[in-house]
C-alpha cells in the first residue's frame, strides 16, 4: 500500500510540477494559436539559471522570479522576431529555440548537477520549519500543489481582467481587437512573454526536484504540452464551466501517470511510446464518444 | 461499418495491453531487489548491463535466489529517465543501478529521500557530475586517451592532425575532448575538434574535417557519432582516411582499430563492488567509484589494409582481431 | 469631416498582376453624412473603406479627418476614432466570451486595458437596456457565449459594441450580405436608427442597391476607381431603384460582370 501510495505521490508531484508548462502551452497554443516552439528551449533555460545559481549558493527561492524574468524575455524574443520582423509563428519560435540550445551549453554547459548539500526550495528553510517532518517525497508533493494551484488561480484571476479579456479575444478573433484600437501584436508578444516564464518556471521547478539540468532536457516538451492540454480539454470539452487552467493540471497529470503507469507494467523499454501512445488515443477516443453521449441526450 | 472499426480498435489496445502484462513479471520477496536505470539501448551500455549481471553471478549470487531485478531503459528521454529512477524509489528498490550519467543524476536524486544505495556505471567523468560523494559508487569508464594516442603514432608514425567530432551538450565528450587537447602536443598531434548539437550535423563536420586536410578521424564514446558511424565510414573511405575507435563495437563496424576498454569487463567490476553492498560487508558511502585500468587493443585488418597501414608486430601480439566481416 | 486626397492603390505594383484600383481619387465626407457606396466587383468599395481604416497601405494622398493627417498611423491607431462592422459576423465580436465580457471589451475602448476587473457588474444593467432597444431578445443572453448566437444576432451585437464609445466614423462594410434577408433588414433597419440616434458620420458599402437608394443621405457609384455618380439632398431623395440599376447595369457589362 505504501508502495502505492508513494508511486501516486510521486506521479502527482511530476503532473503538478509539468502542469507550469500546460499552462504556457494553453496560452500560446489554445488562447492566442500560436505553434510555440520557444518551450523546448525556454524549459532547459529555467533550469540551467537555477542550476548556475543554486551551485553557486544563491538562495533557493530567489530562482523563482529570476526564471520568470529569463523565460519572459525568452518569450519576448520569439514575439519581436514574430510581429516586428514579419517572421513565421512556427519558426519564429524554433529561432529562438536553436539561439536558446547555445545559450544554455553556454550558461551551465551540458550537464550540471546540484549537489545534496545544496539546499533546493523543497530543503530550504522555510518548508523545513513548516514541514520538517513530512518525508522529501511528500514535501515535493505539497509544495508542487501549492505553487500549481497559487499559479492557476493568479492566472485565472488575470484571464478576467481587462487585459485577460483582450488576451482571450486576440486569439478568438484579432480582428476585434484592432477595431478596439488594441495594437494585436504588442498583445502576442505578451502572451508570449506570460507562456514562457510559465514554461522556464517549470524548468527551474524541475531542476530542483531532480538537482539536475541537461542541455537535451527541453526535447520534446512542446510536445508535452500540447498533448496534456488536449488531453485535459478533451475530457472537459462537455463541461463549459470547467476552465482551461484546470483542464490544463488534469491533462498534465493524466499524461504523467500514463507514462507511469507504463513503466509500472514493466513493459519492454523499446515498446514504452508505443503503450503511451495506445493509452492516449483510448483517452481520446473516450473522451470523444461521451461528448456523442450527451449531444444524443440533449 | 463504425462499430467494427471501434471493435477493431478496443481489441488491438487490449493485445497490447495484455502483451505489456505478460512482460510484467517477479513478485518481490525477502530477496534483495535491485532497479536497473539504464538510459538506453546502445551496443556498449548492453554490454555494460550484461557484465553487470555476470559481475553478480561471478560474486556468487543468484538471481531469483538472493536478487531480483526489474530492468528499465529510458530510450534516451529525460523525463522517462525521471520517472523511472521516482517509480525505483517509491517501489523501495534495495538498490539503484544506473548506467549512463543522466541515468545516474536521476536516480541519485530519486534516492535523496530513502537514501537508496546507487550504484552507476559508464560515466567518464563522476566527480564533475556531482555523483562521488554520498550514497553512491560504481564504476567510470574513462577513455584511455594516451593509450589511443600511443597506438594512433605507432601504426601512423607520420601523421600531424587528429580530426574528432563531438557533440556539445554530451558531457563525457566535452571533458574527453579537453584531456585530447592537453595531451595530444606530447604525442606531436594537433587537435581539429568540430562540435555538433545533433546527429544530422555529424555528416557536415566530417566533409569539414576532410577539406582541412586531417590524418585521421578519432571516434569518442559520442551517441550522436556513433550512431552514423556507418555513414562516416562511406565518406572516410572514399578520402582514403582511417578512422580510429573508442571501443571494439565501433572496430568491429569498420574502424582501423581502437584502445578501449571492455565494457563487459566493466560491467563485471561493477557486479562486483555491487554485490559487495548487497552482501553488507561495506555501503556505497564507503566505496569509492573505480575507474578501469585495464583497456584492449582492437584492430580490423581488413580496414587497416584497405587504408594501407601495416600493423607492427609489437601492436599485433597483443591485439584483438575484431572484423564482423 | 473625412477627405481623401489624390489617392492612389496599386495592388501587387511592378508584378504582372499589378492593378491600379485608384489613381488621384479624391474624396470628401462632410460632418453628420450617411454615405452609400455601391459598385460592382472590383470596382473599389471594399479597398475604399480599408484605405479609410488604414487596413492596407495606399501609394500616395492623404488622408485627413477633422483637419489631422492621420495617413501615417497605424489601423489601430486609427480604430481610436472609427467604429467598423464587417460582411462577417464573427469577425466583429469574439465568440469564445461571453456577452457580457464582449460589451465590456468594447465598452472599454480608448482606454488602458490593464489589470483591473475586466467586467464591471455596475454596469451590467446599462448593457441590458442597450441589448434591450435592439428589440431581438438578446438582453436575456448576457452570460451566453457569443459563438452559439446566430449571424444576425452576432451582427447586431457587433453593430452595438462598435458604436458604444464616441467615434467620429462608422464604417459599414456590406454589413448585411452574409444574413438571409429578412434579418438582414432588421439589421438594416437597426443600423439606421443608431445612425440617427447617436448622429453618426457613416460609410456603409452595400450590394444592395434598394438600400442604397432608401438609407442615407447621399450615394456613391464607384466604378473602376472613379466615381460615377455622387448624389446628395433633395437629388438623392428623388432617385428610385430602377434609374441607378440601369447605370448599375452598365458598368456591370463594361467590366464584363
């Protein structure tokens, strides 16, 4: 049961703390439509200015906003190249990832490892006093919830103001936004901004779960964060007051635990991607037929 | 026609989910269990897992019997990496076997909270990688340089430039590529090195490294490279320049020949120091990692004929003919 | 007051495509005026009102309202002043808000978008009694999402939210031609009387010659970039459908339409 139990926390805690990443990919890609492929570089930068900063003994708590800051200008970048220079979405973003590729190899090299006795959030001072007593494991649990949830509802506090709102719509319609006097491309640069410090936040979040970064760690992170978003979207898709963010945490953990639940099987390693991807169509497909459902009901 | 095409598809999940349970298998016990992290599968890390396994037997333990082991490879994913080395250690695992750095970093972290022993193997470079202190050993795989450097003069005693590529975010190659730059001047070589970021470029650097007129091209344990050695072998050939290996797999695809070291061998003295903490005579904490010392000499006539380097007697008596031809 | 002077708009200049729409076109809309504008395809109506709006760049001229050179700003810039609604009804509202945060959207317009509520409940039954005039029940949907209301609806909605703040402009652009027709006569209707009641200066491009002739207070022809007829006052109150139908005609079967 223990064994169970710490397998779920486990699984929770990866979902919650990749959840950073949904939430970004449900802004670039669900709000304002635009294929982001800045994540798979922003993600490994989070991590690499956390890694830098934590081995060189700064606190634990400071990455936080300094990865915000990184990965907003990561954003910041890819939105200029985007709307100044005329450039593709779709390769405006693998610009700034390719930059990112160097500058990473740049700032922690290929490989950085935190050392144990170099304090992480989940060691440092504050959490030890609060919750000393509660195993590491379950520590990562309650702080990942606690930043997923406090990130979620400041999100969704933000999508209601007037600025959330105008966000909204230039992906819905950017015609509307310009008949609102709104310049739509200083707005997709800031959704941009806002998706990428989420998604750097993520990388520094898991640099200090797993006291590592590694330059091929951003790989396939997009990816991820489409899926866990049309994942979670899909099993909501009937329920219009379910709001995206939290659509976004389910689809997270659903894809953790799915991967998790693979490797439980003990399948034979070659075969992992293949299961995964079964696994995620029966999702989908699911998903789908009970939409059908309701409609035949209605 | 829809409901058969559903039928369809609900049976071929189910095959394969009843495929995936049937490879599930070993309840555990009061047998030591041990979860092997390996990052993935690759001709050298095999040979490294096997020799492990061997390293145990050789130790006298049996498996079933005094060990269980639940091997997983990451297919060379970081984040399944992650979470395998977290399912090692929510499973309570009595140890950790990592093969490969990443593999090792992941579940050194993993095992942070149980303080789980790890043991690793095939990392050049532990020290730098943060894992030689704690509870942790195993076993580094440094390439021989000099030895590789000793053999390139002595079957090409007229060469000037080794060409090498490598790729910038693997970490053992980056730490190999500088201890190549710092002995290489004794051996009256220069260094042209060519970083890549992924595989596809590899090609591109070896055109580059032929205009610029290199000897030789020397190979590291680099996955990128490797994995289009076959591919480099075509261009090299056909410029008349011997390509030089890290280890016999990579001589036995087509490299002149290679000072390497066995990584069954390594893997063997990994099972070893391995069972030594199984048994309780010593932790990890109080075994320090061990890098071998011990290396073949590889050669491939047949490669070094078509390049038309004649192979000395003194390297010949003690070399391992190693052509898959 | 809107002038155009000497403009000229060549689409795809220098290649074989190239087509001049305008050449020294001259125009001016006088303060309080009801503009109908109607031509065949190709006949420069649309690429006149995105001139207007700054939607696309124009070759030379200028265009000045209320004495201010406003050739030079950007077409969002120039939105500050101009209120549009579209030939598609989902281009003038976002269909994944909800009503409500659709009025307050535009409500805000001319001001900072910032952090603050974007929704001011105070407020929600001002847009009630606006929603309400519109005679089309839509007070009641103030939380639905704007994309399950039906094109007249959505139309009406956008006419509303584009004339809600002060502008100096409203430009019409063949509003009704996506709708069946008896909505898009209460649209039309509709659009009128906000016209009147907020005493608007409009531009509205039609296919729709009846109309033309019925709504406003002077009509344009254009034909080819040029101005075939361009009639005001007591001259537009005598013409009837037919007289303009057979010009209409005309120049249709010059163009080869």
């Amino acid at each position: 049961m223990n064994v169970f139990l710490d397998l779920v926390a486990g699984t929770l805690t990866q979902g919650l703390i990749y959840a950073l990443i949904s939430y970004g990919i449900f802004i670039t890609y669900k709000i304002l439509d635009f294929p982001d492929l800045t994540v798979d570089g922003s993600f490994p930068l989070g991590a690499a200015v956390t890694a830098v900063l934590l081995t060189r003994g700064a606190a634990p708590w400071l990455t936080l906003p300094v990865a915000v800051l990184i990965g907003a200008t990561a954003g910041l970048c890819t939105g200029l190249i985007h709307v100044k220079a005329g450039v593709r979405d779709l390769l405006a973003g693998i610009i700034t990832m390719t930059a990112l590729f160097s500058i990473n190899l740049q700032l922690a090299g290929s490989n950085l490892t935190v050392p144990r006795a170099v304090d992480t959030i989940f060691t440092s001072r504050p959490v030890m006093a609060l919750l000393g007593g509660v195993p590491l494991l379950y520590r990562k649990l309650i702080v990942s919830t606690l930043l997923a949830l406090v990130i979620k509802l400041i999100l969704d506090a933000y999508f209601r103001t007037k600025n959330g709102l105008l966000l909204r719509a230039v992906g819905d319609n950017d015609t509307l936004v310009t008949t609102l006097a709104v310049d739509k491309g200083r707005l997709k640069i800031l959704g941009l901004m806002i998706a990428n410090a989420l998604v750097a936040l993520c990388g520094c979040l898991v640099c200090h779960e797993q006291r590592s970064f590694s330059a091929t760690m951003g790989t396939g992170q997009m990816v991820f964060g489409l899926a866990a978003v049309i994942i979670g979207t899909t099993i909501f898709r009937r329920a219009s007051r379910v709001k995206g963010t939290t659509a976004a945490v389910v689809g997270s953990v659903i894809y953790k635990a799915v991967i998790q639940i693979a490797i439980s099987l003990g399948l034979p390693a070659n075969l992992l991607k293949l299961v995964t991807a079964v696994l995620f169509l029966c999702i989908l497909v699911l998903g789908t037929r009970q939409g059908k459902g309701a409609e035949r009901r209605a | 026609m829809k409901k058969t095409m559903k039928a369809v598809v609900c049976l071929a999940m189910c095959a394969v989910l009843l495929f995936a349970l049937t490879a599930c298998g070993g309840s555990k016990t009061a047998v030591k269990s041990i979860g092997i992290n390996q990052y993935g599968e690759h001709a050298s890390l095999d040979n490294c897992r096997i020799g492990f396994l061997q390293g145990l037997k050789e130790a006298g333990l049996e498996e079933g019997k005094d060990f269980t082991v639940d091997y997983q490879n990451a297919g060379f994913d970081d984040t399944v990496n992650a979470q395998i080395a977290a399912s090692f250690a929510a499973n309570n695992v009595d140890m950790m076997v990592a093969i490969a750095t990443p593999s090792a970093v992941a579940c050194f972290s993993a095992a942070e909270d149980k303080d789980i022993p790890v043991v690793f193997s095939a990392i050049s470079d532990p020290v730098s990688a943060g894992l030689a202190e704690g509870n942790i050993t195993g076993t580094s795989d440094k390439l021989p340089v000099e030895a590789q450097l000793d053999l390139i003069r002595t079957l090409q005693p007229d060469a000037k430039t080794i060409g090498i590529i490598y790729t910038t975010s693997e970490a053992n190659s980056v730490s190999t590529i500088a201890e190549y730059q710092e002995k290489a001047p004794s051996y009256g070589f220069t260094i042209d090195a060519i970083g890549v970021t992924a595989q596809s470029e590899v090609t591109q650097a070896v055109d580059t490294l032929l205009s610029r007129n290199v000897d030789l091209l020397n190979n590291l344990t680099d996955n990128n490279v490797v994995g289009v050695l076959p591919a480099i072998l075509e261009k090299t050939n056909e410029a008349k320049i011997p390509v030089y290996g890290s280890e016999v797999e990579q001589v036995k695809i087509g490299c002149v020949a290679a000072a390497g070291i066995d990584y069954v061998q390594l893997g063997i003295q990994t099972g070893k120091m391995a069972a030594r903490v199984l048994k309780g005579e010593i932790t990890c904490a109080n075994l320090p990692f061990e890098t071998i010392s011990e290396y073949g000499i590889y050669v491939n006539s047949a490669a070094l004929a078509e390049m038309g380097i004649a192979l000395p007697a003194s390297v010949a008596e003690k070399a391992v003919e190693s052509n898959a031809a | 007051m809107l002038e155009l002077k000497n403009i000229t708009k060549v689409y795809n200049p220098g290649e074989i495509t190239e087509v001049c729409v305008f050449r020294d076109f001259n125009l001016s809309v006088e303060e309080g005026a009801f503009v109908s504008v109607v031509g065949s395809n190709g006949s420069g109506k649309t690429s006149l009102l995105n001139i207007i709006c700054g939607s696309i760049p124009i070759e030379s001229g200028s265009i000045v309202v209320n004495g201010q050179d406003i050739t030079r700003e950007k077409e969002f810039a120039r939105c500050r002043r101009i209120g549009r609604v579209y030939q598609n009804p989902a281009a003038g509202t976002s269909p994944g808000l909800t009503m409500l945060e659709n009025l307050s959207l535009a409500d805000n317009k001319g001001k900072a978008y910032g952090l603050r509520r974007g929704v001011d409940r105070r407020r929600r039954e001002d847009y009630r009694a606006q929603l309400s005039e519109l005679g089309l029940g839509l007070e009641d949907k103030l939380d639905v999402k704007l994309g399950s209301l039906s094109g007249g609806q959505r139309q009406a909605v956008a006419l509303l939210m584009a004339t809600m703040t002060p502008i100096d402009f409203l430009i019409l652009d063949e509003h009704t031609a996506a709708l069946d027709p008896k909505t898009a006569e209460i649209i039309m209707g509709l659009t009128d009387r906000v016209i009147r009641e907020k005493h608007l200066t409009a531009i509205m491009v039609t296919h729709n010659l009846r109309y033309a002739v019925e709504y406003g207070s002077r009509l344009l022809m254009l034909d080819r970039g040029r101005a075939v007829l361009d009639c005001a006052g007591e001259e537009k109150k005598n013409l009837a459908v037919d007289d303009i139908l057979s010009l209409f005609n005309r120049i249709s079967i010059e163009c080869g339409n």
